[in-house]
C-alpha cells in the first residue's frame, strides 16, 4: 500500500481561515490575468477583482500555480509577478503534475481552478468566459475541458456565457449531455460574453443569490456529481452593439484561418484580434463583465454560508 502523501496544493492563511469558520469565499481563475489581459491592466484588473469580493462580503482566492505550487490564495507579490511574466504555461488539470515537476509558474483555467477550489472546499467560482465547443469540432473534436470540470465538480460557476468565439449552439447541446444545468440568472437568455444575449434561450432561471445556493444544496443531496453554470449577462449599457460584433468575429475568423492559428492558440489570437479591431471596447465589456460576475459570486457564497440578504 503507497503511503499517504501531503497535499502539494497551498492554501493561504486568510483563505483557510474563511474555510474553517464558515466564511464566504470566492474562487477567482489566473489566466485572466496570465493569458487574457494585456499589461498593465491585466494587473490592476487581478486586484480589482479581489477587492470586489471584499466588499461584497466575501474572501477572494485568486487560484494559480507559483513556480510549479497549485497555490490557493495568491499573495499580491505572486498575482504581481505572474501579471508580469512573459510566456507562462496555460494550465488545465493535465498540466498541474507537470508545471510541478518542472518548478513552472501557470494561470490556471476554469477546469484546473475549479478542481484547486473543489479539492480545499470552495463552492463558487467566478470567471469571464467559458471555454465550450470550437467551431468545427466535429472533425477536430476540439472542446473545452471546462464542459468536463463542469460536469464533475460540485460548485456554482458564475460567467457571462461562453466566450464568444465558440460554437454556442454546440455547446449548450454538450452541457446537456453532460447532465450540467445552464441557469440564466434574472433572465432566459444565455449570455453571449461580449453581449447580453448570444439568441439562445434557456429553460432554467434563478432570481436571487439564495435560489442559486438552494439549487447546489439540492444538486448535493440528490448525489448529483455535476456544477451549475449560472448565466450572468454582461450589463447591458457595457455590453457591444451586437451587428457590428458579428461581422468582426467574422474577420478574425477568417484572419485566423488565413495565419494558419489553431489548437490553445487560437483563444488568444481571436480574443486580441477582436479587442484591437474594437478599439479596446471588447476589452471593457470583459473587464465590466467579470467585475459584475464577482460581485453575484459573492452573494451567492454568502447565501450558501446562510450570510446572504
């Protein structure tokens, strides 16, 4: 029989202490600021982020991976030299072992930051965007581990839909195969990231933090095994004019083809493209769209620790 062995995942001081008392706490991803902001904003955005949490009642844990450490809990020194730090890994739950072994520094996905945040005990998760099925999946078999984690792990993700560049209709038809619910929160339209409405409609809706958190404890006692994504849409007076969106992702579509661009490179080079070719305004529908997203992840936290309104 193999001994057992100490976890290699550190959880922070602050956040272990919000754990052990019963306090709300909010998992935040690092590739947001690793992979999907530019500098300097991808910094001033890492910490935002935390202090939304904070003054929404709640304990941030800003979950990456530091000089091959899944760390739960970021210090501001860690979050500052990962946001400067050229050429990082991207690290999916496949990754951990090896940026370990390796002694590497990674912004962890949605998939590895909620399998870090399930293992010490965090329930809510906020995120932008999610990753899904990439157009053309069904030669490439290109999809997201995202739609995996999500299937597994017990816990509330709070995002504005899928990112943009993905197939929606493919991806909301793999969520229910997968058994994971897709909850509007205060609407039936699936987000569509950049916008309010990606012309999707869901047949599931919550309208406050204690129905979400009712929906997770249900999920629980039924032995159900599988996330609930909760649909926040971006605000609509931050959101872009959809028509024009369009036609832009259609170009970088085309530009991406044109550059041969694919596999875990494509996200980025789509998602640059798009913030260039909108001036940056699809920079701050993200940025405005994830502070929303942690600011309900963090009621919703509350609720689920019997802190909420």
């Amino acid at each position: 029989m193999t001994a057992a062995t100490t976890s290699p995942i550190r959880v922070s001081a602050p956040v272990r202490a919000a754990l052990d008392e019963g306090r709300p706490v909010v998992a935040l991803e690092s590739t947001i600021f690793t992979h999907g902001l530019p500098r300097p904003r991808n910094l001033e955005v890492a910490l935002e982020g935390e202090e939304i949490a904070r003054s929404h009642g709640a304990v941030p844990a800003t979950i990456g991976v530091f000089r091959g450490e899944p760390v739960v809990g970021l210090s501001k020194a860690e979050i500052e030299e990962l946001s400067g730090s050229e050429g990082l890994l991207k690290a999916s739950v496949r990754e951990l072992a090896y940026a370990r072994v390796h002694d590497l520094s990674a912004g962890t996905t949605i998939a590895a930051t909620s399998f870090l945040a399930s293992r010490v005990g965090i329930d809510v998760f906020a995120t932008g965007g999610l990753g899904g099925v990439h157009h053309g999946a069904a030669t490439t078999f290109d999809e997201s581990a995202d739609l995996v984690a999500l299937s597994r792990t017990s816990f509330i993700l709070v995002s504005s839909g899928a990112k943009a560049i993905l197939d929606i209709r493919a991806t909301l038809e793999r969520f229910e195969t997968l058994s994971v619910p897709v909850v509007g929160y205060r609407t039936t339209a699936y987000p569509g990231f950049y916008v309010a409405d990606s012309g999707f409609t869901l047949n599931q809706r919550v309208d406050t933090p204690e129905q979400a958190a009712q929906m997770l404890r249900t999920q629980r006692a039924l032995g159900v095994p599988a996330g609930i994504n909760l649909a926040n849409p971006v605000p609509v007076d931050e959101q872009l004019n959809a028509e024009d969106f369009d036609e832009i992702l259609q170009r970088a579509w085309a530009q991406a083809d044109s550059d041969g661009v694919t596999g875990q490179a494509i996200t980025p080079y789509l998602l640059d493209y798009l913030r260039v070719a909108t001036g940056d305004r699809s920079l701050d529908a993200n940025v405005a769209l994830y502070r929303n997203n942690i600011a309900l992840a963090s009621h919703v936290a509350r609720a689920l620790t019997d802190g909420g309104e």
